[in-house]
C-alpha cells in the first residue's frame, strides 16, 4: 500500500506543478506589456534623480559665480576689438570670448537640470560675492568705466592688468571646484579653467613687461 501510494503522491505534485506553472504563464502573457513598459521607463524615470545625486553645493556655487564672472570677461574682451592698438591683445580678447562663452551656456544648462537658478543677463555681478559665490576677481564699475574710456596703448595696458585680476580670480575659484565639487563635468572644466586661465596669465604677463 505504502508502495503504491508514493508514486501516486509523485504524480499529483507533478500535476499541482504544471498547473500553477501554466497559471503563471497565463498572468505573465496577460500582464506582460504593462510591466514590460514599466521596467523601460523605471530608468529614465529615475534619470532626474541620479543627475541630483550627482552634484553638491559647490557645483551650484561654481556655476551660479562663474557665469556672471565669464560674463564680465566677454564684455571686458568685447571692448579689445575697437579700442585696443595691440594685435595680441585683439587675439588674447577674442579668444577669452571664444573659449567662455559655451562655457557659459554649459553652466547654464547644468544649473537649469539641477532646478536652480541662472543668473540673470542684467544681474548685479558684484551680487554673488555677497551671497558667498566667492566671485573673486570681478572688476568694479570704476575698472570697468577705466576701459570704457580708454584706448590705444592705456587700453592695451588696463586691459592686460586687469584681466590678469580677473582671472587669477577665476582660477581660485575653479580650484575650490575642483577640490570641493562632486559633479563630474564641473569638476573637468574647473581643471581646464586652470589650465587655460593660468596660460593665458602668463601670455598677459609678458606682454605687460614687453
């Protein structure tokens, strides 16, 4: 009796186990292109909040303070084309305008994917060193006023000095970017900022000495 009760247990397991493999099937066809869209869309859903985690405080510090700080440079370099006498001046200026002005634009499209704010075209520039946005370098109206009115060889040298202000304040604040900063992108143009700034500090050294 014992003998022939344990095949028979084996075939009504057997039995239980096809059909409730075939009812999972049978869920798994009915509800397959619901789920199936909700697994595709989890990803991009979650996008948004991976590209928040992966920024701090001091990105948002870097790119609010440095695109009003780029700004006053192409106004600064804006002014070389007409009042400046050097053609290394005319050449450094349109260069400055030629390498910060995606920057700002990328600055800008980091800031609006972060939900914060843009500084305003028309902001006060001298208004995020009071905020804290450390925006070392910035020209007063007077400095400003002094290359607006000049030209020739004094244009040549306040440009050169003052823009060597500028931007040695621009690289104090890429360096706080890159030692305190956690997005990636940032991170890599605070270290061409640098680079590039330091360069040219060196190129308008020199052509105030010469």
């Amino acid at each position: 009796m014992t003998a022939m009760s344990s095949p028979a247990r084996r075939a009504a397991v057997l039995a239980a186990t096809t059909a409730a493999a075939l009812a999972l099937a049978a869920c798994g066809s009915g509800g397959g292109s619901p789920s199936g869209h909700g697994a595709h869309s989890s990803p991009a859903a979650s996008a948004p909040a991976q590209s928040s985690a992966g920024h701090n405080a001091a990105d948002v510090t870097f790119a609010q303070g440095m695109i009003p700080h780029h700004r006053q440079a192409l106004e600064m370099s804006g002014l070389a084309a007409t009042r400046a006498s050097s053609a290394e001046v005319k050449t450094l200026a349109r260069e400055i305008s030629t390498a910060q002005d995606p920057e700002i634009r990328t600055l800008s499209g980091w800031l609006t994917s972060w939900g914060e704010q843009v500084p305003a075209p028309d902001a006060d520039p001298h208004a995020g060193h009071g905020a804290g946005h450390g925006m070392s370098g910035m020209m007063s109206d007077d400095d400003m006023e002094r290359l607006r009115t000049s030209s020739g060889a004094a244009f040549d040298r306040a440009f050169l000095s003052l823009m060597v202000e500028h931007h040695e304040g621009a690289v104090e604040m890429a360096e706080t970017q890159k030692s305190e900063g956690s997005h990636a992108p940032a991170k890599a143009m605070a270290e061409e900022i640098v680079t590039a700034q330091n360069a040219e500090i060196s190129r308008m050294r020199n052509l105030l000495e010469n």
